[in-house]
C-alpha cells in the first residue's frame, strides 16, 4: 500500500525550481525514486512524479514453444512503423502521437454471453502466466515482422468469466479517446475500433493478449496497454488498446468490414491465393528490406496448428 503524506512545505519551495528538477532527475536516474515508491512511503507530490517518471517494469515472463525461431525485428522497427489510425495514417503517426494515449488507470470489461462477467484492471491482466511469444505477423498491406511479445492466452482469460453455450463469437472494442486521438476526428473508419473472432479461433492456444514486447510493456503505438495478437490473420485482426471484449451469439461487424466490404472480410485469414482486390498477397516485404523478398505463406505459416479450424470451408467465399 502507498502511504501518502503531505510535507508541511512542499519540497518544491524549499529548493529553487530548477534545483529541485535536476535533483529528481538524478535521484530517478539512480533509482532511488523507484525504489522509495516500491518501499511505500512517499510523499503525494513525490507519488505523482514517480507515476509518471520511469517506465513500469513488465513482471516476470517465460519462453514459449510456439515462438518461431526466425530472427525478431528490432524493438526499434516494431515501435516505429505502426499502424493505429486513431494516432494518423502514417507509419510513423502513432509513434509520434501515441504518448498522449491515457493507459492509467485501465480496465476491460468482460460481458455477454457469460456466466461470470468480469471488469479486469490492467494490473489483474499482468498477473497471468505471462510468455514470450515470437509471432510472425504480416499486414494486409503485404509487409511482415517478426515480433517478440509477451502476453497470456486469450483463453486463460475466457474460462475466468465462463462463456455459455450461446456465445459463438467474440467481440473486441478497443479505446475512443477523443482528446489523445487525433485521428478519430476523421470518419477513416467507425469508432472505436472493433475486431472479432469466432470462439474457437479466440480459444485456440496461439491467440494472445499481449502486454509487452522484448522485455518492456507495451509501448502505447503498439497497443497499450493490451492489445489482441492474432498471428495467422491480417495485422488489423490484432486490435490495439482493448477496453472492452464481448462474448456474442452472432458474427460481429468488424471495423475495416464496414469500411470496406469487398476488401476486407470477417476471417482475414492470411492467404497468398486470394488477392486484395487493389494488389496481390502472394510476396511480402519483411521489413525492413525495401523489396518484397519473400513469399506469403497460407495461415502465414501457421497452418499445421490452425488449418483444422477451417475444415471444409471454401477460403474465397470466406476471405
Ligand atoms: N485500435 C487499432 N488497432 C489496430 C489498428 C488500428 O488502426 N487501430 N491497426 C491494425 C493493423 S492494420 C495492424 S497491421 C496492426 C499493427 O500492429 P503493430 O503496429 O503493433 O505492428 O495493428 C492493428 N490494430
Ligand atoms: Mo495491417
């Protein structure tokens, strides 16, 4: 617990400003800020400042089986080209303009068709057995990454709150906030942004919420606080930022659906043979070449664990 106790006079009066600035700089830089608020005992002004100083440190993780071993991007590459439009369009938007993103305090809520519906704080998500997972992950826009996140199994998450019979699907609502998202004030798509799943596509042990990547959280431009990985589907199936997930009876309209209908369908498997209606999806760029230099594989090489979810199903008709 944090035991806040206010100073007769605030320290800040006591040493001139700029004195006082550079004192907190280098106590932060020592650690001794950190440390006082792990400790407990910290005055309000003092509390404030730590909150907003060092960056949270991500708890403890473990190394998965399911990670590939292809080398990883750099965490710079990761957190530099995004797409997240609510920040702008541009690759290099949400790096940019992603810091103003509010993530403190953050809760999901977990509804619908449920036996046990549930509101998580994000620190509750940290608590989960948390696992490196190296994914390959490839945008519809035909450039790909290899990305360390750490993150939990959707599923671990899903039997907390004990979906019923009647829930077919999933829905993903991710944050609106109208005063750090500059570019929700544009009618690109229908806010907030929202993603979905079928159950057992939610279910299966490869779909994760991720709360960091390489060994630090989640950097806002990439989804902080949590956000969906989906690795055998089109990037934009990995919503950014969660704030809400619904279990439902019917298949959601998902956000680039309703934009766009002939270009973008509810699965968005990851498919060489079925072409964007504007450009083909059989090479892909790996960043960060300039070229397309490799070939797009069927469930983005993830076919011998997901393939079986799609049995029988014509992959044109359900793109
Ligand atoms: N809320 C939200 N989530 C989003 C997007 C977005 O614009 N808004 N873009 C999607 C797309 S198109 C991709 S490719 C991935 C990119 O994730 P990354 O920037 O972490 O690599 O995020 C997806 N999730
Ligand atoms: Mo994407």
């Amino acid at each position: 617990m944090l035991i806040k106790r206010r100073p007769a006079i605030p320290p800040s009066e006591i040493t001139p400003a700029g004195i006082y600035a550079r004192r907190r700089e280098l106590l932060r830089a020592a650690g001794v800020l950190a440390a006082a608020g792990a400790g407990g005992l910290l005055s309000g002004i003092a509390a404030a400042q730590a909150q907003k100083g060092p960056a949270e440190k991500l708890p403890p993780f473990r190394k998965s089986s399911f990670s590939t071993n292809e080398k990883p991007n750099s965490f710079k590459d990761v957190s530099s080209y995004n797409n997240y439009y609510e920040f702008g369009t541009n690759k290099t938007d949400p790096a940019e303009n992603a810091h103003a993103l509010k993530v403190r305090p953050w809760t999901v809520v977990v509804e619908g068709d449920v036996r046990k519906p549930r509101t998580f704080g994000i620190e509750d998500l940290l608590k989960f057995p948390l696992e490196e997972r190296i994914y390959r992950m490839r945008c519809v826009e035909a450039w790909s990454m290899v990305i360390p996140w750490v993150g939990f199994e959707f599923n671990q998450l899903a039997r907390l709150v004990e979906p019923t019979g009647k829930a077919k699907f999933v829905e993903f609502v991710t944050a609106l906030q109208n005063d750090t998202m500059p570019g929700v004030r544009l009618p690109i798509l229908k806010w907030p942004y929202t993603e979905g799943l079928r159950i057992d596509e939610a279910m299966h042990p490869l779909t994760i919420l991720s709360v960091g990547l390489y060994d630090q959280m989640l950097p806002n431009q990439n989804g902080a606080p949590v956000r969906l990985v989906v690795p055998w589907k089109y990037g934009f199936k990995s919503g950014k930022s969660i704030v809400r997930i619904r279990f439902v009876e019917t298949q959601p309209k998902i956000a680039w659906e309703i934009a766009a209908p002939h270009e973008y369908g509810f699965y968005s498997n990851v498919n060489p043979d079925v072409d964007h209606p504007r450009w083909s999806q059989k090479t892909e760029k790996r960043l960060p070449a300039f070229f397309a230099n490799r070939k797009t594989e069927l469930f983005n090489g993830y076919g011998d664990q997901v393939a079986s979810l799609y049995a029988g199903m014509d992959l044109k008709k359900f793109y």
